[in-house]
C-alpha cells in the first residue's frame, strides 16, 4: 500500500483524537476510552505499516522506550497471577485482600493488583498515550507539521469555550443539549458543568493545556515581525502592521485571551494556579534567550496587564474560591490524602494495582463516609497508592529522561520556532504538573491525551536529528 495512504490515516488519526476525546465528555464513560484506545492503536498500526512499507525505521531517541517498556512490563506483572506463597512473600497486604474478599473456589494463584480488569484497563489507557506520543516524535519531523497539529490543537481549545459559553447562556439541563445529567449535578450546572466536562476542573485543565501554546504561537510571530531592528519606531510599527504576520498574532493572541479568561471564570483553584506556574516558565524560559529578551518582555507586560483587567473584574469570585481553602469540604482532600498515606503504608513496594485506588480507598476512608471518593484528587498520591514506590521509581525514569532531553536541547536549539514552541510546550507540561497535584486530570482520558500528545510536539520541536535539516521547512 502507498505510505501516503498511512500518513494520511495517522494525521487524520490524531486529528479525529484531537476532536473526540474532549467531545465524547472528556472520553471518561468505557465506551468513548474505548473508541479513543481503537483509534490511537490504529494511528499506531499505520505508523508502523509506513516505516515497514519504506524500509526508513529511524526511531527518535530509542533510550525512552526502554524505560517505558520496563514502566509497562512492572504494570504487567501486577496482573501476572503469581502462587499464594509467592504473594504472601512479596506483597503480604495484596495476598491478605485476596484471601479475605476473594470468591469461593478461586484458584490459588492470586495477582498483587487487587482489581485485575481495572488495572488492565487503565493499561490500555496508558499504553494508548504512549502509543500517541511515539507516534507523533517519529511522524511529525518538520515544521508545517508541527504547525498543523499545533494549530488543531488550539482550535479545538477555542470550539471547547465557544460550546462551553453557549451551553451556559441557552442551557436545557442536558450536556451538549441532549445528554441528560443527574438531578444533583443539574442544580449545581452553573458552577460544575463546562461544554462536556461534568467536571470544571477537569475543563478547566484541559484549557490550562492549550493557553502556552496559542501565546507561544501568537509569540511566534511578534518575533518574525522583528526584522529591521535598527529602525525608527513608527517605521517598525507601520511594518508590523502591513505583515501577513500581524493577523495570525492578533488571532492566537486573542485565542490565548479568552481562553485563558475562561479558565478563569471556571474559578477552578488548581487551574488558576497551574497557569500562572505556566506562564511563569514560558516567559522566563523565553527571557533566556538573548534575541527574545526585550519581546518576551513587552510581551509579557501586555499579557500581565490583560491578565490583570481579568482578575480585577472576577476578584470578588476569585477571593471567594480561595477562601474556601479552610472549609471543610475543601478540607475533605487533604483527609483523603492523609487517608492515603495508611494505603501506602500497607502497600508499600508494589501498591495495590494501577487503577484501584476506587476499590481500596473506602477501607480505608475516615471522613465523610456518605461520601464515595473513587480517586485521590492528586493524582501523585493516588500513583503511590496504585504503583507502590517500586512502580513509581519505574515511571520516574521515562518522565526525567524525557524533561532532560528536551531541556537540553531546548537550550542548545538555534532555530526560533523551536525555541518559543519549545518554551511553550514546557509551559503546557508545567502548568498540568502543577494542577496535578490539587485534582485527577491525568485520570481523565481527553486530558491525558492531550498532554502526551502536547508532549509529543514539544519533542518533536526541540528534539529535531541533524539528519532532519534536509527538509525545507525543518524546526
């Protein structure tokens, strides 16, 4: 078969993830993860069946497949039925679970993972990001690429606030107008219910995403518009202005703006904080850059003023939400938290399985007990409590070598677009680690994807071989 018609069915591929996964109610009920998983194996397939048809398989930066495969081998083994004296040697708690709740006539060989099918699915999951993020470094290896996917991305942000506003002004009780939700969700829609997220902080966190990349863009082309450095001032602005240029940065500056308003209004904490933490790298990463430093700051003084114009105007709302901090209900986190650290007490090596903190948690639950907490609402203490720190020693090592590698070449990139797309995609991943520790994003499908595939593009923009300069447009 022509390669052509493999590329095209891995960049209609990712372009159909882009757009389904936040759609499909961020892809969280099993049959839209389904439809996401099926989709991001067939991109993979494709992506294969091309480099077998070109007999061109040069993977980027073959040292991150080790560890990752080595991250889903461990979670393998948690569901490799092992003998019960095995268990009970390696992993006492796990095998106390199964002889305590296990059924009747059960075989003797027991997992330590004590929800099987819900560690395998969540594997599917990951191996699904993972698949995506290869995938991208390896497909996307110049620069209108890269642009295409960037582009997709920010758009999809834009029609996810767009939907989000006008589901709220002509709302029917239905999400999208025709999924109906549950009576306690419908009386809280104004504050909860975003576009298709039930959830504001998860809307929330998947714009937190997109904003570093429509400004990193908008970005992009204050510092194309720079030519003639020398020249008077009016004759630099008059320039300006007769670029090409200067409508695609008024575009994704506005985007950049109102998405970031929007993220705002959800009043979502985690978010709020996330951004500014995203923010606060992006333009500290561009200042770095001796050529960009006097743009990154004009630049960033328009973006504090307009930012500031938005906080003044919500501050009342914004000052409220923070000071909740010390209600009882926002209290009810940190109980879980603290909760938390009993189950990795008693879990300590090999955890209790990737994704059964929903199982374990009520025996271990203190506070709030007409209250089901089927996640940790920090999705690092909950990686504790599923992966053990043997599993998170593992994950660990993909994550570091992945942020030095592109750090690293970050700063030793010579290429404009790669260095502003670079900071703003290190910005996205910021912002996201930052909120993940105060929620669950990366345990919803749509946010998880899309950081992988943001993941992606940020390598792939840094990350460019040398043998990749033979292109015309290269990063």
């Amino acid at each position: 078969m022509n390669s052509k018609v493999f590329e095209t069915v891995i960049e209609k591929g990712v372009l159909f993830l882009i757009i389904f996964t936040p759609l499909a109610f961020g892809s969280v009920q099993e049959w839209a993860s389904s439809v996401m998983e099926f989709a991001a194996f067939i991109v993979l397939g494709a992506w294969i069946s091309k480099a077998w048809s070109d007999d061109t398989v040069v993977l980027r930066d073959k040292r991150l497949l080790v560890p990752a495969a080595g991250f889903l081998l461990y979670v393998l083994f948690q569901v490799t039925p092992l003998p019960q004296e095995v268990l009970a040697a390696i992993a006492p708690a796990n095998a106390a679970i199964h002889r305590n709740f296990g059924l009747s006539g059960d075989t003797d060989w027991k997992t330590i993972s004590i929800h099987p099918w819900a560690t395998r699915q969540e594997l599917l999951r990951v191996i699904a990001y993972l698949a995506v993020f290869f995938v991208i470094i390896n497909h996307y290896r110049d620069r209108e690429k890269i642009q295409r996917l960037v582009r997709a991305v920010i758009m999809m942000g834009a029609f996810m606030v767009v939907i989000a506003i006008s589901q709220k002004m002509t709302w029917n009780g239905r999400v999208l107008w025709f999924y109906p939700v549950e009576a306690h969700l419908e009386s809280a829609r104004n504050a909860a219910i975003w576009g298709p997220y039930i959830n504001r902080n998860h809307f929330a966190g998947y714009l937190e995403m997109v904003v570093p990349l429509a400004l990193a863009t908008s970005f992009y082309r204050v510092a194309k518009l720079g030519k003639g450095r020398h020249a008077p001032f009016m004759n630099k602005l008059t320039n300006a202005w007769a670029s090409r240029r200067f409508p695609e940065f008024t575009l994704y500056g506005l985007l950049g703006l109102v998405m970031t308003a929007t993220l705002f209004a959800t009043l979502s904490r985690g978010a709020i904080m996330g951004i500014l933490f995203g923010l606060l790298v992006f333009f500290g990463l561009a200042r770095s850059r001796g050529r960009l430093k006097k743009r990154a700051d004009l630049f960033a003084m328009l973006g504090m003023a307009l930012l500031l114009i938005q906080v003044v105007g919500a501050w009342s709302q914004i000052e409220g939400r923070f000071e909740q901090l010390g209600e009882e209900q926002t209290l009810q986190r940190a109980w879980v938290w603290k909760d938390s650290l009993d189950i990795i007490k008693d879990f300590p090596l090999f955890g209790t399985g990737l994704g059964t903190f929903g199982d374990i948690y009520p025996s271990y639950q203190s506070h709030s007990s007409l209250i089901r907490y089927d996640r940790a609402h920090n999705d690092y203490v909950e990686a504790l409590t599923d992966l053990g720190y043997f599993g998170i020693f593992l994950a660990a090592i993909p994550v570091v070598m992945y942020g030095r590698s592109v750090f690293n070449r970050w700063k030793a990139h010579d290429r404009t677009y790669g260095r502003i797309m670079g900071a703003g995609g290190m910005a996205s991943l910021t912002a996201m680690a930052v909120h993940s520790g105060m929620d669950f994003n990366l345990h919803v499908p749509a946010n998880a994807l899309l950081l992988a595939i943001i993941a992606g593009i940020t390598y792939a923009t840094v990350c460019r071989r040398d043998g990749d300069r033979s292109s015309k447009s290269h990063v």
